[in-house]
C-alpha cells in the first residue's frame, strides 16, 4: 500500500523540479522530503529519480508512478466533490414496499428516472417486517409498511391510506353481493388473502357479509404471484380481497367488478426511514410522487 503523502509529495517534486521549493510549498523541511522520496522508492521496490547535480529525471518506473500519483488526487479531489454535492437529480433511490404498492408504484418511478438518467432506482418487494429489516440494516433508505414500527429506530410518517377491495368476476356487476354469493364463488388464496378478507369482513359496513363464515370458505385456488392473483377472478373463478392500487394497475381490471363497500376499508400507511439518518435530497422528489399518487387514488 503506497502511502498519500509521499505520492504527494513526489508528484509536487516532479512538478516543482526542485527538493528546496517542494519543500517550500508543501510547509516541510528539505529532508523530510528527501525521507519521504527514498520510502517510496523502497514501497515500490524500484528507483523514481536518476540525480543529475542539482536536478534529476525520471525513470521509467518514477514516470509511472507519476502518472499513478495524478490519477489518484485527482480521484480524491472528484470524490470530495462529490461528497459535498447533493444533487436532487442523481444517484440511487432504494425503496421497499408491498408488492401491491411496487406494481402500482414502480411505473410512475421509471417515468421520472426517463427524465433524469443519472437517477439509479431499485425497489425491493416484502412484508412488511422484512420492509423494516431492510430499512434498519441500510439495504433500502425508505420504506412503505401498514404497521407503526419501533419509533426508537426509525422516523415514521403517515403518508395516506390503503383501500382494500372486494373484487369479484365482471358478471357479478348488477348482483347482489353476500355470503351465500361470496361462498358460492370461492375465496382465491394469496399470502394475505385471509388477513385482509377478515378485515373487509369486519369493516365494509355489511351485515350481509358480515354472515361469511371465514374458515369454512371455499378455497378455489392459490398463487402467491401478485402479477396472477388476479387472473383466475377475471376468468370467473373465485373472488379475493387485494389493495386498490394492485387492482388498478392489474391487466386484468376490464374483466373485473370491485364491489363498493359501504364503508371503505383502509390501511394507514407509514414512511419509514433510519433514525438519525437524514436522506438525500433526491428521495424529495420520490416521497411527494408517492404523496401524490395516494391522494390520486382517492379519485377512483
């Protein structure tokens, strides 16, 4: 490992051409210098100056290094630079967020990364307890949960509401909705399907629906592909309960019918980000296109 002051202080010498103003100008003494050159010289394991009276030239080795030497302050100064830049229009953006929230979401990310090609987006699907792994361990700078975390590691604000829906097949549009046409159909399956039915079940608003009988539900099927779930519905098998915003972003939505709740079932949610860590200017922009998309949702 060759050490930054004696490359810097044998580039100031080639540059200078004299031991007494390198000294000079880099506040050191003559020998110090000298002291400086010679280990070096036994780092590299090769000579640098060839001394001619009181000038010198380099050797070939003292020409690469000398090369070597600019490259690398010039690569220090540039990442100083850098550092003390924050520029609202480069660099990388990591999110972790449902995989409802990352269909609907990633979409209108790439559109602004197409505006700005220095910005470098990643989003990360999970539950929410790995949402906040991430977060805490530094993977991802923000995430996106339904569940208030440890306050004492993360700052956390309420960002909005997630609506969750009912969807069932098109042609169920004009009937009537209740438990006998929810047991009829069957429940599609997901990794969340039973925690957010319960909850549409509890909150809608429906005495009639309120009648389901949860665990003796049909099952019809099982996907634990976001991008699918949808799909068995839109063909008039089976009927689920998903985020609006997976609804709307599905291909499948022409052939689907989201029942309308008496009362809307919601989800808050949270942004959460590291405790004590200040995010970069970029994420602005990031987090009030998230805000914006959210209350746009409200409009559906």
């Amino acid at each position: 490992m060759l050490n930054n002051s004696w490359l810097k202080t044998f580039k100031t010498l080639v540059e200078v051409n004299h031991f007494t103003r390198t000294a000079e100008a880099l506040f050191m003494t003559q020998p110090g210098v000298t002291q400086h050159i010679q280990k070096l010289e036994q780092a590299c394991g090769a000579p640098l100056l060839i001394k001619k009276g009181k000038s010198f030239e380099l050797t070939e080795q003292g020409n690469t290094v000398y090369e070597y030497a600019c490259q690398l302050i010039e690569q220090q100064q540039h990442l100083l630079t850098t550092l003390k830049t924050d520029d609202p229009y480069s660099g990388s953006i990591k999110l972790a967020c449902s995989g409802a929230l990352a269909q609907w979401l990633y979409p209108k990310f790439i559109t602004l990364q197409s505006q700005y090609d220095q910005l470098s987006i990643s989003v990360e699907s999970a539950p929410n307890k790995r949402i906040c792994e991430y977060v805490q361990q530094g993977h991802s700078l923000i995430g996106l949960v339904t569940q208030v975390p440890n306050q004492a590691e993360f700052e956390v604000t309420k960002i909005g509401t997630e609506v969750l829906c009912l969807v069932l097949p098109k042609s169920y549009a004009q009937a009537p909705i209740n438990a006998n046409a929810l047991q009829e159909l069957g429940l599609v399956e997901h990794p969340d399907a039973e925690q957010y039915l319960a909850q549409y079940l509890q909150e809608c608003g429906s005495e009639k629906l309120s009648e389901l009988s949860l665990p003796t539900i049909k099952r019809v099927t099982y996907i634990n592909q976001l991008s699918q779930i949808l799909y068995p519905v839109a063909q008039g098998i089976g009927f689920t309960v998903l985020p609006l915003s997976a609804v709307y972003s599905s291909p499948f939505y022409p052939d689907l019918c989201v029942h309308q709740a008496k009362t809307n079932v919601e989800d808050d949610l949270y942004l959460i980000s590291k405790k004590d860590r200040p995010l970069p200017s970029r994420y602005q922009q990031f987090i009030t296109l998230i805000q914006e998309s959210i209350q746009q949702s409200k409009t559906w």
